[in-house]
C-alpha cells in the first residue's frame, strides 16, 4: 500500500538523518553503469566458449563462487582484457547520490567489494576530500571513529588490475587476507553509534566476506539490510526474523541475526 510504503521510507529517512552513516555496498550498485554481475560475466564467458544452454544453467545452479570460476580462467590465459570491464561506464545517480550525501556530511564511509571506479569519479565530480583504503596494510589502519570520509575497496581497485587478480586469486585459494576480516569484522563492531545501510550486495562472496560476517555475533550498529524486488512493495523484517518470499534473505540467514531489520523494496 502507499501509505506503508511512505510511512516504512519516511521512518527509514528520518532515522539516518540523525547521524551519518556507514554504506556497505557491492556489485548492484554498479550494474546500471554497464558493469556486469559476476553470474552475468560467467555466462557471457560460457556462451562466449559455445557452452550450451543447459551446462551454463548446471554452472549457474552449482553457486559456484565467482573468484573460483575465474582463478580457472587465469590459469588458462591473460585475463586482463576481462578484468578491463571493470574500468568502463560513468557513475549513475546512485554513485553521484552517495557523492552528494558524502559532501553534505550524512555518510562517513563507504565500503564496497567492487573494482570500479566509480565512485571515485563520483566522489571527485563533487569534490569531495575522501581517503581510500585498499592495500592490506591501509585497510589494517582504519580508524573507525575518524571524521573524514572513508572509501574502503576491500577487493581492490581496478588501477591496479595486477593486484585484483592477484585479490581474485587468493580469496579462490580461500586465503583471504587476514586485514580484509578485520576490516569487515570492524566495520559491524567497531561504527560508533552509527547506522549501516547494506545494499547492491547479494553476500555471495562465499570464500571471504561472508564467513568474515559470520563470525560477527553481536552488533552495537544499527544494521539495515536492503533486499531489492521487482515489484517495487516495501515492507521490513526485524531482526533474525526469516522471509520465506525474499530470495535474498534466504542466502543471508547469518546476517539476519545482527541485522536491525531487512527492508524489502
């Protein structure tokens, strides 16, 4: 219904403006920009190797991680042409609304498991002082509390396209950085007082990210999970409720339980 809808967004807005808050977000944020999802990367490159339709549906069924998939890839050949798409496309609206509300102090910092850099470009089109964390020894240093705004790449950035493949390697070898866990681990603990807002992340970073979120029993944030669906409803889920009709909330059964509530929209 409107009213829900206006009332759940209404309550949602009111309760970031209190304070800035922290982003985390992943692939989704970028899709309308040209950059693809790693399930649309893997079957464009299944269809590319006259795969037929119904092994590139075995794959696709097999939640084979995408770092596993494309250590393969890297084993065979020179991936960088691949790796490359990650440096196309212009930042949408939403890359620029982040910008925007970064510069008028309502975000402290975004973290986010993408290459791109688009937020990057967002960030500078508004010119906005920010400093990027990235390399292991950077994202070891993060201070938390701090008042700049902070860009975190957890997975690196795509000026350093030796480096990704180098990321995408060690988290396939699920030898995930012991900084990159602590980074996650400290984003959900360690935010003062403040809100994260997760979104345009499906958790399936299966080898990394998510067992590194796992591990994270308790809270003190305020944890709001954006579940995206087609039919543009809203409606919200407390925390460590279930939702059997959210296809998102099905594979973040663990983020549930430190997450405020999961709104659906």
């Amino acid at each position: 219904m409107p009213s829900e809808r206006s009332a759940t967004l209404g309550n949602l807005a009111a309760d970031l403006l209190r304070q800035p808050l922290t982003i985390f977000t992943g692939a989704g944020l970028s899709k309308s920009a040209g950059i693809p999802l790693a399930l649309e990367m893997q079957n464009s490159i299944l269809q590319h190797l006259a795969f037929n339709e119904r092994d590139i549906n075995l794959f696709s069924h097999a939640n084979l991680p995408f770092e596993a998939f494309f250590e393969v890839l890297l084993g065979a050949a020179d991936c960088n042409t691949l790796l490359r798409v990650f440096q196309r496309g212009k930042p949408t609206r939403n890359h620029r609304l982040l910008a925007r509300l970064a510069r008028s102090g309502l975000i402290s910092t975004v973290v986010t498991t993408n290459f791109d850099l688009l937020l990057e470009a967002a960030f500078e089109a508004e010119h906005l002082a920010y400093r990027e964390f990235v390399t292991d020894e950077a994202l070891a240093a993060i201070t938390w509390s701090g008042q700049e705004v902070k860009l975190v790449k957890l997975h690196g950035t795509i000026r350093d396209i030796d480096a990704v493949a180098v990321s995408i390697r060690r988290v396939a070898a699920q030898h995930y950085v012991a900084s990159r866990t602590d980074a996650v681990r400290n984003m959900l603990t360690k935010t003062p007082g403040g809100t994260i807002l997760i979104f345009g992340y499906s958790c399936s970073d299966r080898f990394d990210i998510s067992p590194a979120i796992r591990g994270v029993r308790d809270s003190p944030c305020r944890i709001i999970y954006l579940n995206h669906r087609e039919d543009q409803s809203v409606s919200s889920t407390p925390r460590g409720k279930g939702s059997s009709g959210c296809r998102a909330v099905a594979s973040v059964v663990f983020l549930s339980k430190i997450t405020d509530f999961i709104l659906h929209c």
